[in-house]
C-alpha cells in the first residue's frame, strides 16, 4: 500500500472542509446600525433587522405621566452621554404610554449632540429572551450604543426564560456591556404572576427563599417607574393635546362630550383609548393623521 503523504493528506483534509463549508448555512451578514436608528432583533437569524419607519409619537402628546417621563428622558440621556444609567422597567396601567415613551424618549436623547445618532433602540420580543446573552455578544464590538426593549414582558408558570434574563441583567462574569441597557414594560410589577409566586410559597421547603428567588428579577431593574390610570382630566388633556397637534376641525363642547362618551361605552380612560378615539375623530371629520 503506498504510503500518504502530508501534503496529499493536507490537501484532501482541505477539500474536505471545503465540503462541509458548502453545507453548512452562510453566517449572517455584520450588522450595519449605521443603516437605521431602530432594530427588531431577529433571534432564528441571529441578526438586529433594520427598521425603516419606527411607529412613534413626539413626547409632548404623552400626557398624565410627567414624573415618570422626566426620570426616564433623564436617565436615557445619560446613558447617551455614555455616562452611568440604569436598566428599566416601567410597569403598571395598561394603555397610559409605557412603550410609546421608550420610544419617545430614545428620539429625544438621539437628537442632542452629544448622541450624534449613536444611540440604537433595538426591540427584542418576549419569546427570545432566552437569546439575550447571545445578542449581547454581538452589540458589545459595536462603538454604538444601544437600548434593548422588550415590550409586555411577563412570565407564565412553567416559564424558566426568566433565568436568562436575570444572568442578562447581571452580566455574568463578564458583566453586562458598557454599551448597552435594557428598558422593559409590563403591566406586572414583579414580572411573574401571583399564583405562580402563591404556589412557591406553599410547596418550597423553604417559601421564603423560594419567592425571593422569583421576585428578585424585577431588582434587576434600577429603576422602577410605575403608570396608574388616568384622571377624567388628564383623559381630556391628552384629547385636546392630539386635536392641537393635528389641528382637527371641532368645537371645544362637542369635542369634550364625545370624546367623554367616548371612555364610557370603553368603560375606561388612558392614552390608548384617547389616542383610539382620535382616530375615529379624525375618520369621521375626513383629516388624514399618522402616528
């Protein structure tokens, strides 16, 4: 048998990396943040989606929240600035503006200078939690800066995802980058829901270890900024905010009682219903508006 040699074993060792090259699925291409200022992180392709049109609306129509809205434009400033901030969760009353001022206040900061259109708002949803570590490895060789957001973020029973959002949140060994921090909604304050903390506590052998183990995700968070439902004249103030803003042609009286009719056959009041009720507003009058 006539011996191989090294290079005619090296040469058939190359083709054959070569033929599993082939097959193998091509690696997703370098993200180019500087294509756009919003992502929609895709977890299947491993790859933060460009988004050309981000559904948003100017901070100063997001009424009723003022505190909150200041601390959470404040604190994503600094993170701008590459200063230190802290990860959020803005939890509370559904429909009163959570992910509309992420968004809102991610377009303030980014316009100052100091930003430069630097600063990345990329989306991650709720089911691909599980791929945070790996999309952080990703952003942390970038020069960008960038907020994750996960909007509706909340846990059933039998979900464990929450564990590598808390590995996410600590960084690990590593620590979590410098350009990076996540801001979350909820309409949970503790992220989980009772029954599933109701039901540690009475099949842990120890039940007070067992729910803090639970509840200590939400410590993850900084910054806690909590949304409670609205006032009737707060409800109202948003409705006169939006008719100003888009200059809708209607009398001071018939709009306050429509738009008051409006939240009564809702059988609530928040931003969500009044940006609702502006849109049929809007319909009915035959004015074109956009978000």
């Amino acid at each position: 048998m006539t011996e191989m040699t090294d290079d005619s074993l090296s040469a058939k060792l190359d083709r054959l990396i070569e033929a599993v090259a082939r097959l193998s699925p091509p690696p997703p291409p370098l993200p180019e943040f500087d294509q756009a200022e919003c992502f929609i992180w895709n977890a299947e392709q491993g790859y933060p989606a460009p988004v050309a049109k981000v559904s948003r609306v100017d901070i100063g129509l997001i009424k009723g929240v003022d505190r909150v809205r200041d601390i959470l434009v404040e604190n994503t400033m600094r993170f701008a600035k590459g200063l230190p901030a802290n990860n959020v969760l803005l939890w509370g009353a559904r429909g009163m503006g959570k992910s509309s001022l992420v968004k809102a206040a991610h377009a303030v900061a980014n316009a100052t200078p100091e930003a430069a259109a630097n600063l990345k708002l990329i989306e991650i949803h709720r089911e691909d939690i599980s791929t945070l570590p790996r999309l952080m490895t990703l952003l942390k060789k970038s020069p960008c800066r960038f907020i994750l957001f996960c909007d509706d973020l909340s846990f059933d029973n039998d979900d464990t995802s929450y564990k590598s959002l808390k590995a996410a949140l600590d960084g690990g060994v590593e620590g979590r980058p410098d350009n990076v921090i996540l801001y979350a909604t909820s309409n949970r304050r503790h992220l989980l829901p009772r029954d599933m903390i109701e039901n540690e506590r009475s099949t842990a052998i120890n039940p007070h270890e067992a729910v803090e183990e639970k509840v200590s995700l939400s410590d993850r968070f900084g910054l806690w900024l909590g949304f409670h439902k609205c006032s009737q004249d707060e409800y109202l103030a948003m409705i006169d905010g939006y008719v100003a803003h888009f200059d809708l042609k209607i009398d001071a009286e018939t709009l306050r009682s429509e738009a008051l009719e409006w939240a009564t056959t809702r059988g609530s009041r928040s931003g969500r219903v009044a940006w609702q009720f502006i849109q049929d507003l809007a319909g009915r009058l035959g004015q074109r508006i956009s978000s």
